[in-house]
C-alpha cells in the first residue's frame, strides 16, 4: 500500500464555506451547522497553518513503518518555550528516522484537548500543567515542521470519545471541556468521562473536530485508536436505544460506531482525498466486535464511496507461542496475525499490525514458558518485523515510542532499535 504525499507548496488552508461545499452530504446535517457556526469554546485562538516544506515524492511509500507517541512521551517533553520544545521534537523526530520508520503517529487530542490551537477544544493539560491555558505556541506546528523536515509523515492521533481516564488524569477539567459545557453528551464509567457514542450531537462534534485538523494543519492523516464504547453497560444509552426503535443493542451500536468513523473518513477525504484515515482496532477481533462494537468485516470490505476506513492496525502485542490459562493459543502472534490476514478486505483497504514495544525486557503476560524470556533476546519486534513481511502485511507500528528509546541498564532497547535498524541494512 502506497501513500500518495501532496505536494507541499499547495496551501491547504481554505475557508469553512469552501470547505464545506467539499463535504456535500457525506457528514450529517448537524455537523454542517457546527462548522458554520463560530463556537467560542476551545482555547480561543485561531489555528496557524504549518510552514510549507518541499513535497518529498518519497514519504511514504511500500512499507508502513511507524511509531505511536502518546501523552506519556509528551508528559516528558519541555513544553516551556518554543525553542526548548522544538529540540526535543528534533530530538525525537531523529530518533524516529534513525530506525527507519516513515511515519509518527502524535497523539493530538488525547483527553478532549488538543495539543494545537483549536477553537474546539481546550489546550491540554500536557502543555502547561493546566488544561485551557495558551502555551504560548503551537506544539503540532512544530511537530509537523520537524517531521516534514525529515522526510517523515506525521498521522494526527485522536481519541474521539475520551474526556477523561480517571480522577486524576486530567487533574483538573478547563471550564469549557465537553464535560462542563455539554454534560449531557458524557457518559461516566468507573472514574472515567466519555462522550456517549450513541448521541449524534456529539458524534458530530467529533467529525468537527478531525475537519478543523485537516483543514489548519498540513497533517498527513487523522489516526484514531482503540476507545469506542467505554462499557457494554445497557444503561449508558438506555434511552436512546429504546427511542431508536431497534432490537439490537449491539448491532445498533455497531452502527452507532460505524457512522462516526464513516463521517470523519468523508470529512478528511473532503478537505484532501490524498489523506488517510486509520483506525486501530484491539488485537482481540472478539473484543472489537462486541465490546468496542466495530464493525470489521464493514470497515476491511467497504471501498468506493461506501469507505470507512484507508487501514486498519490491530494491536497485535502478543508473543509467539502466548498462551492463555485456558491452554487457547489462539492469541499468539503467529495464529492471530494470520487470523487478521485471512479477513476478507478491499483492495484499498490496508492492513498494517501494532507491535508491543513496551513488552521488551517485561513479558507478555502469557501462560507458556518464555512468555518473558522471548522479549528478553534484544531482536523480539525484528523478528516479528521479519514474518510479518514474509505473511505479506503492509506495515507495522510501534507502541511506543518511549519504550524503545529510554534510559535502560539492560540494553536491551538498544538491541531491538538496533536489530530492527539492521533489517533494511
């Protein structure tokens, strides 16, 4: 599977009107009214496009090979000025191309908060220490300026319905988060806060949100992970399935899922047909259909104007041999990886896999013997790298980041960036 790169010294910025025109009727009617009207929450200030670089006709292309940066690895980062910022994203962007990857998925938006200037949603907390307050620069900017400045793509990550994990994390809620200005969207689960899958004013919300990305910023794709439903608890939309008229909780919250991704697909080929839209999905196709209610065999098969989805990345962070206490095997990486294979998909449909960089050194956790000792060798990922390019997949990424280059008295994250560096000689 091939990224196609558009050519940089477009400007990509164009007016909501214009943009919208774009859309025609792929999103629903609500999000038309969203993005027409001006909506004061957020962080108050209006995106900045990032500075245009030369088109590299090279990136991506053949092998995706990327790398998850979460708000673990940006909670690390120094955020006090520009300047201090920009040397860690260097830092970091250098260390990405000294593997061998093309592409850094950022994790953007990843507490209904953004990490770039929105008049959405608030500033993240990860910026300031204070969720809402103005950095006084715009970290993606400088993230898009360095990736691209290195060849390498930058996919937007995004968590559509997470508001929050836990008590703590956000510590403290900006007065214009979701949860405050429109409580009536949130669900909570446990000490978490997610926004109800089941409610289009917020579904639509979030396709607002992934339209204001690509249209501002020169991203090359919008990448959404694993947190769709938070609970498969009938009473968090109770009331909207018995006014639904349906029979079928799950398939009608299969629906529910399948609509929002399809509308953010529409709304980012709108703004620009050569962008791509991922999801990754959990490794477990069980889990994602009943639990997290995606609808596999839709987003692999649909092409056309029916799309859903460019490539699906299921979280494959198991080793070879796992074994349940069951006995099951059927979560090793050698049988899931050929399960996820076997599923039927359109030819435009990419199928890439996660890998679980912060199993190196730990274990996976699995019943059979070397459950540890096989993340131990310092080749683990190469290894893993190395078949799943003999089962023809089309690429591969990296959870996460911070696993692979930290501080490590074993060597051990030395050895499998230098294991997997040494796969393309």
């Amino acid at each position: 599977m091939t990224q196609r790169r558009r050519n940089r010294h477009r400007k990509r910025r164009v007016g909501r009107r214009a943009f919208l025109i774009g859309l025609g009727g792929s999103v629903s009617a609500a999000l038309t009214y969203y993005l027409l009207r001006s909506i004061p929450a957020g962080n108050n200030a209006k995106p900045v496009p990032s500075p245009q670089t030369a088109p590299n006709p090279a990136l991506p292309s053949g092998e995706w090979r990327a790398v998850w940066v979460s708000y673990l690895e940006f909670a690390e980062m120094d955020f006090s000025s520009e300047s201090a910022f920009r040397a860690d994203a260097a830092a970091l962007m250098d260390n990405c191309l000294s593997l061998g990857l093309n592409t850094v998925i950022a994790q953007v938006r990843p507490f209904g908060d953004a990490l770039y200037r929105s008049s959405l949603f608030p500033w993240s907390h990860l910026c300031t220490g204070v969720q809402g307050q103005d950095p006084g620069f715009d970290p993606l900017d400088v993230l898009l300026t360095e990736a691209h400045a290195r060849g390498l793509s930058l996919e937007a990550w995004v968590n559509p319905y997470r508001l929050r994990s836990s008590a703590s994390m956000p510590p403290i809620l900006a007065e214009n988060s979701l949860l405050n200005t429109h409580p009536e969207w949130v669900c909570t689960v446990n000490e978490g806060a997610y926004l109800n899958p089941a409610i289009p004013e917020a579904a639509d919300y979030v396709v607002q949100g992934v339209a204001e990305l690509v249209q501002n910023y020169s991203v090359d794709g919008i990448h959404f992970d694993d947190y769709f439903y938070p609970t498969t608890d009938p009473s968090i939309d109770a009331a909207q399935f018995a006014a639904s008229g349906e029979t079928d909780l799950t398939a009608w919250r299969r629906a529910n899922v399948t609509r929002l991704v399809k509308a953010v697909h529409d709304a980012v080929k709108a703004a620009d047909p050569t962008l791509r839209f991922g999801v990754s999905p959990q490794g477990n196709p069980d889990n994602d259909r009943n639990e997290q209610y995606t609808d596999l065999s839709v987003w692999l098969t649909a092409s056309g104007a029916d799309a859903v989805v460019d490539y699906l990345c299921p979280q494959i962070y198991w080793g070879y041999g796992y074994t349940l206490s069951s006995g099951s095997t059927r979560f090793a990486f050698e049988n899931i990886t050929a399960e996820w294979l076997a599923l039927p998909q359109a030819e435009s449909t990419a199928l890439y896999f996660g890998l679980g960089a912060y199993r190196i050194g730990v274990g996976d956790g699995g019943a059979n013997a070397d459950s540890v000792s096989q993340w131990c060798t310092g080749s683990a990922l190469a290894r893993q790298v190395t078949d799943l390019r003999s089962a023809g997949a089309g690429g591969w990424a990296l959870y996460r980041y911070g696993s692979l280059f930290r501080s490590d008295e074993s060597g051990l994250a030395a050895a499998e960036r230098a294991a997997l560096t040494a796969l393309d000689g």
